[in-house]
C-alpha cells in the first residue's frame, strides 16, 4: 500500500517534471512543482477508486445522425419503429469509420421493439425518454436461448427485448441521463392474471455481442428483465439507475448470462426482483450449451429490493466462475447476497469474492442455497449436482434484520470452501441458531453473531485462497 503510493509519488514527478522547462530549476520552480504534484496527488487520491473503464477501448464517433433526419417525432404518441430502424440501417449500410452515433433529442419516442447494429452509439438527450409501446401484437418473437431450451417463463419462443443486437461489436448507449421506459405495468398485469403464452420482454438484450458500454442512462419499467447481455464479453454497464416498483414481477436490473469480462460499476437500482444475478443457462439445455459466465466485476452497486441485492443463480448450469463483489450497499431488501442453485443444474460456482457489503434492513443477510428455482420441463437430470467451491465472503455489515445466514448445500455434493471473515451483524430477530447450515464445510474468522459449528473453525493454510 504504502509502496504503491511512494510509486506514485514518483510517478507523478516524472509527469510533473516533463512540463518544467529545464533552465528554470531554481528555487521557485522547485517549489511550484512540490506544489503541482501535492495537487496531482489529492485529486488521485480522491479519485483512486478502483474501476474497470478500460475493459472496452474508449470510442468517439465522427459522424452524427439524429433520429429526427429519419422521420422520428417525439410526441409520445407517433410511431417510431420506422425512423430507428432506418436510422440503424443507414449506420450498418454508410459504415462510416469510427462509426456513427445516433442522436434522440429531447422528446418521448414512442416505439416497437429494434435490432442495434456494430459501431455505433445510442446517444440519448437530457430530456429524451425511449418509450416501448404497449401493443403486444405488434412485438416479434424470436427463438428461445439455446442454454434455455424454451422462453424463462412460458415453453417456446419469448418477445424480442424493446432494444435488441445479436452478433455485434462496438456498441455504446448512453446519454445525458435520458430514459428508456418499457411501460412494462400492461405485460405486469397479464402476467399476473396469466394471460402471456409467451415469455415477456427484456429492455434490452445483446446476444453474442463483445465491447458493450451502457452507461450514463436510466432504464424503467423493463416488462421483464431489464438488461440481459448473453454469450457476451467485454461488457462495460456503469453509472447507469434502473427503477421498476417493488411489486413488478421479475424486473431483475441486470443479469449477466454466459458471459465473460462483465464489469457492472457505479449503478442505482431499485426493481421487483434480483438488482444483479449472475445466470448460465438453465438444467439440460445450459449444461449441453456448456457456456460458463467468469471474471465479473459487481462494484458500488446501491438499492433495495423485495429479492436479492446481489445473487448469482439460480441458472448456474453453464458454471459460474471469478466473481468479485464489493463495495454493494442494500436496504429495504429481501436477501443481501443470494448465491443459488438446485439439483437439475449441474454446472460450477467457484472462486467468488464479496467483500464490502452494507447491509440495512433486510430479511435474511447471507443466503447460499442448494434448493432454490424451478426447472425448464420434466427431462432434468436429478443426478446432475451442481458443484460449489471457494466462496469468500469478508467485510459484511449488518442492520436490522431478520436471520443473519442460511448455508445449505447437496447431501450429494456438499458446499466446499464456503469463507467467511470479519462479519458484523446486529439487531437480528433469529437468536437461537442465526446461522442455519447443512451440508457444508469451510472457515470463519470474527464473524458476529457466531458461525455454525461447519464453520467454526478458523482458516486453514491455504483453504481460503481467495480470502485475503
Ligand atoms: C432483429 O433481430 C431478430 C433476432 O436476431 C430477428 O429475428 C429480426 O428479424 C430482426 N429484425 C429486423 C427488423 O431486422
Ligand atoms: C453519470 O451520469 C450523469 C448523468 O447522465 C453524468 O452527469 C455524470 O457525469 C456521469 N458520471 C460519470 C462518472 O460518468
Ligand atoms: C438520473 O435520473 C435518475 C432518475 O430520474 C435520478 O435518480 C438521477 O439522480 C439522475 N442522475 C443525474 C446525475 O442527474
Ligand atoms: C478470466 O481472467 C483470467 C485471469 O485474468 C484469464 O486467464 C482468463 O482467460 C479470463 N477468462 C476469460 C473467459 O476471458
Ligand atoms: C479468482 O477470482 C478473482 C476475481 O475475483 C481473480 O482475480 C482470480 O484470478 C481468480 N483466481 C483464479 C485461481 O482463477
């Protein structure tokens, strides 16, 4: 620590001495350039925060067009499929260099849903609201995922997301904090009253699709899950809020799907299901996929919801691998962190690292689970366990809740390696047994309340090698 600062210092001479002309070394020079590189290092200091901005190379784009050019009227009322979807061709067929970024202004741009392209930005206006129409006949049904085998809620093909891509590169969306509004209350109301033969909607789904950025936009009322990057990598989702009411069913904020290299940073989000839940693929169709979802970044996430505030499953079949959570901070939520799979599943959860997590008000702390989600149809396998290794979990505080942990892993395949250190919780209702475990084994170090006893026992050499 202390040495990577004296880096810096030295680091930032360097820079700093590079612009002193070498004639004028005297004095007072001496004393500027102490005084410049006291100034470089409080706004690094102040902005040291880890990130991961540099996992998609930075684009600018030399041409504009606005969606206005292609007929878009923002009225809330006029159709604008047509205009964003010319718009989308024109960017494919031109191919500018650089690619192009497309412009909607202030306004409400009522539209069906439309497939993005590569290179290219959509760039919405301060004052610009994207707004998904509620005319369900006129929304397209693709096929089911592969990894599914059949839509995640009804059997066969499932609505196109309002903002589709498939097979792209280089796309950004972003803006001025603008919104994308999927009026998702009509497809809530039919799926309560179980009028959908299909599976609903995303807001946005990108599929086989690699250097993605989403950031600086508010997404709301997804009809189902709002942002579903699948058989994806490099994937950058930053700054971004997603609203949906507490009681909109299966709103999850962002679900990372088979894929690799995902970094979800600096978010707000408050849904009606998981805020983040990392997924690959579901029983005998994601198992044959084989697609894991590794190396993935969930940092300074904030909110509440009625599920869990960060949880990985409960689709693992593909196996889920090199997760790193940290710096999350929940409220008003139903689990904080939910790592969830079933029998069925098959698959992996290994090497996964939460640490930083602030905890108020929640129903139950810590949940890992062996017995959580339903299956695609009656042909799972129910030999196929999956396997649960190297979970790490440090640095945890707790509010206000209900019970502090539940562990309970496979008679058929225990949970391995299950970590946990420095966790603080108070005012809990579960007195008695406030960690109910089954079927598990692994270390604790100052966790409060005390640990159940398949945890008791403090680290052993090397057991926890993701812990420190
Ligand atoms: C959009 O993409 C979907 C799925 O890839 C495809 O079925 C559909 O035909 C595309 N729509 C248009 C207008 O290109
Ligand atoms: C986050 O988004 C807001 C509004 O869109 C913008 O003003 C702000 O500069 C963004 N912050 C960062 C760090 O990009
Ligand atoms: C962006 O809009 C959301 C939703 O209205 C709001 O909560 C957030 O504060 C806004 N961000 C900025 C930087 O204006
Ligand atoms: C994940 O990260 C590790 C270590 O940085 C790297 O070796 C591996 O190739 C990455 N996996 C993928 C799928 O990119
Ligand atoms: C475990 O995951 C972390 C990210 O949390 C990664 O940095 C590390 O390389 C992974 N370890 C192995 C052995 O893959």
């Amino acid at each position: 620590m202390v040495k990577a600062l004296f880096r810096k210092i030295r680091r930032i001479k360097e820079i700093t001495s590079a612009f002193i002309p070498l004639e004028r070394s005297g004095f007072h020079y001496k004393m500027r350039l102490q005084l410049l590189t006291l100034l470089l290092l409080l706004v690094q200091c102040g902005f040291a925060e880890e990130t991961c901005s540099g996992l998609v190379p930075t684009k600018t784009r030399a041409t504009t067009i606005s969606l206005t050019d292609f007929g878009g009227v923002g009225d809330g009322r006029t159709l604008n499929t047509k205009a964003f979807e010319e718009a989308i061709y024109q960017i494919e067929h031109l191919h500018r260099p650089g690619g192009t970024l497309l412009y909607v202004p202030a306004g409400v741009w009522l539209t069906g849903a439309f497939n993005l392209t590569s290179h290219m930005t959509l760039f919405l206006d301060k004052e610009a609201v994207i707004m998904a129409t509620q005319d369900i006949e006129s929304w397209l049904l693709i096929d089911p995922l592969p990894s599914y085998g059949r839509g995640r809620e009804r059997p066969g093909g499932r609505y196109m997301s309002l903002i589709h891509g498939n097979g792209l590169t280089d796309v950004i969306i972003t803006g001025d904090n603008g919104t994308i509004d999927g009026q998702g209350d009509s497809w809530w109301n039919m799926w309560r009253q179980g009028l959908l033969s299909f599976t609903r909607p995303h807001l946005l789904e990108l599929m086989h699709s690699t250097e993605i950025v989403i950031s600086n936009v508010v997404f709301q009322n997804s009809p189902f899950w709002n942002i579903h990057p699948v058989y994806c990598s490099y994937v950058i989702i930053n700054n971004v809020t997603i609203l949906a009411p507490h009681d909109s069913p299966n709103t999850d904020g962002v679900d990372p799907d088979s894929s690799s290299n995902i970094c979800i940073e600096d978010n707000f989000m408050s849904t009606g299901d998981d805020l983040v839940a990392v997924k690959s693929g579901w029983d005998e169709y994601g198992i044959a996929y084989g697609r894991p979802s590794s190396n993935i970044t969930i940092r300074r996430l904030s909110g509440s919801s009625p599920f869990a505030g960060v949880a990985i499953g409960s689709e693992t079949s593909g196996g889920i691998e090199n997760v790193l959570v940290e710096h999350v901070t929940v409220s008003n939520t139903g689990t904080g962190i939910h790592i969830k799979t079933n029998k069925g599943r098959g698959g992996y959860i290994r090497n996964i690292t939460v640490s930083n997590i602030n905890l108020n008000t929640v129903r139950t702390g810590i949940k890992i689970a062996g017995d959580v989600g339903d299956h695609p149809d009656k042909n799972f396998n129910p030999n196929a366990f999956p396997v649960v290794d190297g979970l790490t979990l440090k640095d945890v505080w707790g509010d206000n809740f209900e019970l502090p942990g539940l562990i309970r892993g496979l008679k058929n395949s225990p949970f391995t390696r299950i970590c946990l250190s420095n966790i603080k919780f108070e005012n809990f209702k579960q007195q008695v047994d406030p960690w109910k475990c089954e079927d598990v084994s692994g270390y604790s170090m100052e966790v409060q309340p005390l640990p159940c006893t398949e945890l008791a026992s403090p680290y052993g050499p090397n057991l926890c090698s993701n812990a420190i």
